[in-house]
C-alpha cells in the first residue's frame, strides 16, 4: 500500500494544481529524466521536456518553468492512489472575486496573491499552512473600473530571495521573501487611460518582465523589462505605432516577407488609431536560455468592432521574439490578422526540442484561441504545421507558405 502525504490545498484558489505540486515529498530516483539545459525544450523523442535538473518539488513561477510546460516529474501520485488524497490544510483568501493565481512555492513557502486589492501571502509549509506574513500593497479601489474581465491576477514569481507581482493599478512591486518587506513598488501605466495589470511577471537574471492589460479601453499595447534590483525600466517595447517605438530595427527578421516592410505597425491602421490599439501583454511570457530570447502574444486590436479599424492592425493578436537583454524584436508573426472574434493571442508558448523533418529543431508549441495549434520553428517564427484541435469556422486553414488563415467568407 502506497503512503500519501498530506495534500495542501488553498482554499479560492487552484487546488487541483496543488494536488499535484504538493501532494507527493518522494520520488522513484530510477524514472528521474534525464536532464536538460533549463529552457533547451527538453529530449528530442518526447513533447514533455524534462527539468533542468531533478524535480524538488518547488514552483517557482506560475508556468513552472522558462519553456513554460507546466510540468512535474514528481511521480508519487498516480492514477492508482489519486483517489486517496485528503487535505492538510485550507486556506482562505477572504477575497470573493475571481482567483486565477495559482500558489508558487520555494523552498517550504508558498506564496499566495489574491486578486484586487492584490494581498500577498506567505505561508508557512512545515505548519500546516500558518501564516508567516502579508503584504498589503495599497491598490487603488479605482483600478475595478478599468477591469474589463473581473479583478483577477495571475500570481507572481520567486527568484532569489524575492517575490515580484503586479497590482490592478498598474504597479509592479518587489517584496522580501522571508520578511515580506516592501523592497520597491514602481508604477508603470495610468488607470485613467484604461490601463491595469492582470498578468504574472516573469523573472530571468536581473530583469522583471511585465506588461499591460486593457485592449477593450483604448490602450495601447507594451510590454516593459524592470531591474530587479530597483524597479527602474530598462526598456520598454510598444505593440503598435512605428519601429522605433516597437523596438523594430536592424535584427528584426520576420520569416514571411509581408511581415518585413517598415513601419507594419502604423500602416495597417486607419490613420492614427495605433494609439489605442490595444495588443496588451497580459498572457505568458517564455524564455529560451539557449538564444537569450524571450517569447510573448499580444491581445486583441482596439477598438473592439473591427469595422472601425480596417487593416491587418499589427502587431496586435501577435507573437514577438525579442532579445531579453535589450528589447530588440527578432521576428513577429501575427496569429490573426484584423482579428474580428476577440481571439486575443496571448497563451502560453511551450518550447521544446524534437524531431521534424528527419532533423532535431528548436520548436516552439502553440495552442493559440483562434482555434489552431501551431508549430513554429523559434528561431524564425516560421510556421511548420497548423492544425484546428477543436471545432473552428472563422477560417478553413493556415496557408504555410504566407503564414496567413485562410478566411471563411461567411464569418467575416
């Protein structure tokens, strides 16, 4: 008979993540992975990458890891005793708004962020979840009105001996692990002109990434690297408007050649409407250790009728690679040109490494919400394979050699 350990649970919160992060202390040393350089993507004959070394048990970010698969090899709780698992503790948030911060643990804490007014919470996993301490970052009650989807936050991110989150008024904040002192709070944005940050940082060496939400209120679009050290902007790169302001110069080489003309995010919009074109950041952010890039979708184009803003509207329901030291964009494909359905394109990009065309390559996995599952080749941005994964009408295919969906006439 199996012996489980206790499984921690936080009440509100996404319990059925933790039953698989904390419910299981041991495991079988002989089915360990083998290892992988953190952010390679993982063995060649699998689509689950292995961790960078063997598992510990800790989450430190709320996609586990830089390629961002979600994925434990912790295998103590399988199909067999699942059904055995019984809570150690609950914990109660005492906010009743929608949680989407799954809990991060490092070390024996887990740490909790609620959504508006978005307290932090550590707590203590050697006493059955006792209360070590709370941060409370003062965000402003005005920040409500300028959520378009609830007051939701989706976590925040450990990395030497710091918590980092953001807050609905548009700060981002670096907070003490142990003591849950404030170390530095940063605004980034303005709620008066619809902005606010939904989306959980990303941390890689010494810089923050972090980006805005607002599509629907006339934003327009960034994603922004902090100093960890200090909050201070490194750089800042727009989703829309000219080159200069997207960080589009020089290294920019987009696979498809419609996508290479200079200045695509101003004249595939009517006049000046990039200034409130939306294509926020407030998804998942993938990090590629091996080429120093980072990886991210943008939302939907405002304004939200797409009958007043004609064009392709780029670079919103889009992905960029950019380089995370400077900024500088590598390639960008847009997902959905002129995106008329409010499919946003702001999922999780998975890298791994496997084979395709009789050769190992660097892929980069995407479920995106237009329906299709795409297969890109990270380094170009080129589109390997698009597949539907579920039922779709919008459109009939990808088209591989443009990049570009083949619409159907009928839902345009």
């Amino acid at each position: 008979m199996v012996s489980i350990p206790f499984v921690r649970t936080v009440r509100l919160a996404c319990s059925l993540a933790l039953l698989a992060l904390l419910g299981c202390g041991e495991r079988d040393a002989a089915s360990t992975p083998d290892t992988a350089t953190k952010g390679s993507g993982g063995p060649q004959d699998s689509a689950v990458p292995a961790p960078a070394a063997p598992d510990d048990g800790e989450w430190r970010i709320p996609a586990k890891d830089f390629a961002s698969t979600r994925y434990s090899s912790l295998n103590q709780i399988t199909a067999a005793n699942v059904a055995r698992l019984q809570p150690a503790f609950t914990f109660s948030t005492g906010v009743l708004r929608g949680h989407e911060a799954a809990p991060i643990v490092a070390g024996k804490t887990m740490y909790v962020v609620t959504p508006h007014p978005n307290i932090l919470y550590a707590l203590d996993l050697t006493r059955n979840g006792a209360l070590k301490w709370k941060y409370e970052p003062g965000t402003a009650r005005a920040a409500r009105g300028v959520a378009c989807c609830d007051v939701v936050n989706r976590g925040a991110a450990y990395a030497d001996g710091r918590v980092f989150f953001n807050t609905l008024d548009v700060h981002t904040v670096g907070v003490d692990a142990e003591s849950g002192r404030e170390l530095w709070k940063v605004k980034l944005g303005e709620i008066n002109q619809g902005e606010s940050i939904t989306m959980a940082p990303l941390v890689v060496d010494d810089k923050v990434y972090v980006g805005n939400s607002g599509g629907e209120f006339g934003v327009r679009g960034w994603i922004t690297a902090l100093d960890a050290a200090n909050g201070k902007i490194v750089w800042r790169a727009y989703s829309t408007g000219p080159d200069e302001e997207v960080l589009i110069g020089a290294r920019f080489k987009p696979f498809y050649a419609a996508d290479r003309a200079p200045n695509l995010g101003v004249t595939t919009w009517s006049g000046d409407q990039w200034r409130i074109g939306g294509g926020a950041v407030w998804g998942w952010i993938s990090y590629d250790q091996s080429t120093n890039a980072i990886f991210y979708g943008t939302s939907n184009p405002g304004s939200w009728n797409p009958a007043l803003r004609p064009g392709d509207n780029k670079w919103a329901s889009s992905i960029f690679a950019r380089d995370a030291d400077t900024g500088e964009a590598l390639w960008a494909y847009q997902w959905t040109p002129h995106d008329e359905h409010d499919f946003d394109g702001i999922n999780e990009n998975i890298l791994v490494e496997l084979p395709w065309g009789g050769q190992s390559r660097r892929l980069l996995l995407r479920p995106e919400r237009n329906g299709f599952l795409y297969v890109m080749d990270r380094a170009t941005g080129e589109v390997l394979a698009a597949d539907p994964y579920g039922p779709l009408n919008w459109a009939t295919g990808i088209d591989l050699k443009t990049g570009r969906p083949i619409l159907n006439p009928e839902k345009s």
